[in-house]
C-alpha cells in the first residue's frame, strides 16, 4: 500500500471514530477491500487502527501523552 493510500486511509478511520465519539452509534468504511463496522464498544479496535496507521505513515505513532509532572 503506498503513502496516499495510507493516508486516505487514516483520514477515513478519523472521521469514523469522530463520528463515534459523537454520537453515530455504528460507522463503517472499507478496509483492506472489506467492509468493516465499529460500534462504541469497538471504538478501541478503531483508535489502535489509526495508531497502526499513523506509524506506517509517519515511523511514529501520533498517540498523545499524558501531561508532564513536575516534582519539587
């Protein structure tokens, strides 16, 4: 799969699992040439999709961090 494929791909699975986290009880879009379906109890599955993704594109994931602590 090449680079534009993956990112059309992430941009894809993005906007489903905002659909998700707005209410959209089922989204679905095609991967690797099926349909796949993710309800919210499957909205995990989806976030570990868009990792996976984001580290083919970019080597790296994207996942965010918690904050900083700072001891004194």
């Amino acid at each position: 799969m090449n680079i534009d494929q993956l990112k059309a791909n992430l941009i894809e699975a993005q906007q489903a699992y905002h659909d998700l986290l707005t209410g959209q009880a089922v989204v679905s879009f095609v991967r690797s040439g099926r349909e796949t379906r993710f309800t919210q109890a499957k909205k995990a599955d989806l976030k570990n999709y868009i990792d996976e993704l984001e580290t083919l594109i970019n080597g790296t994931s994207q996942r965010r961090r918690g904050p900083a602590r700072l001891s004194l």
